[in-house]
C-alpha cells in the first residue's frame, strides 16, 4: 500500500478577523498557528533580503511542535513556491502544507522594507 503523504493547507486568513488579529483559538488550532507563523516570519525574512537564495529555507522549527501528538524529531524545512503560496515540510517523515493569504499579515516580515 503507498503511503498518501499529508498534505495540511492552510489559510492564514482563517486565524484571524477583519482586522488582521488573532481569533480565539482553541489550544489545539494555536500551536498550529504558532508554527505557521514562524514558518512565514522566516520565509517573509527571507524574501525581503533578494540576495539570499530562498529556494528552501531552514525555518528552526521541529516537526512536533506543530501539534502535541506528533513525535517526529524532523526538521521543517519551507520555501515560497508561489506569489503568496509557501510550502512546508518535514525532512524525515511525510507532513506537508500550505500557508496561502499570508502577505500582508503581522506575520509578514516584508512589509516593514518593501512597501
Ligand atoms: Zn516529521
């Protein structure tokens, strides 16, 4: 049997209200926002240094930090395959994601130097 890899999209959107704030979240959808935010803090950081070669980045983040019951040790590694589309994944098992509507938020590095 293949293994289906696990792909999570996400939609930066839907953590947050009309004004770009945080909702309130349930523990369980925060620590997954605690680790798509850093993965765009690190990536939008990236970007906004042309530069750096942002084909992947290193975002310093582990695999189980994303929620409690997950005991990989990997590592994630993102890049930004897309205007406005970042990838995620693991290097050692098989998770994966998206992070879309990202630019702009207060996660968003860039806009303190681009616009
Ligand atoms: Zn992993």
């Amino acid at each position: 049997m293949i293994e289906k890899p696990m792909v999570l999209k996400t939609d930066l959107r839907h953590f947050l209200d009309e004004e770009g704030k945080l909702l309130t979240l349930t523990e369980q959808a925060k620590t997954v926002f605690e680790f798509l935010s850093k993965i765009v803090s690190s990536i939008s950081e990236c970007i906004a240094q042309p530069i750096v070669d942002i084909d992947l980045v290193a975002v310093n983040l582990k695999c189980n930090t994303r929620a409690e019951q997950i005991n990989c040790q990997g590592d994630i590694e993102a890049s930004c395959i897309n205007i406005g589309l970042i990838e995620w994944h693991c290097d050692s098992c098989k998770a994966a994601g998206t992070i879309s509507n990202w630019q702009g938020s207060l996660w968003d590095k860039q806009q303190h130097i681009m616009h």
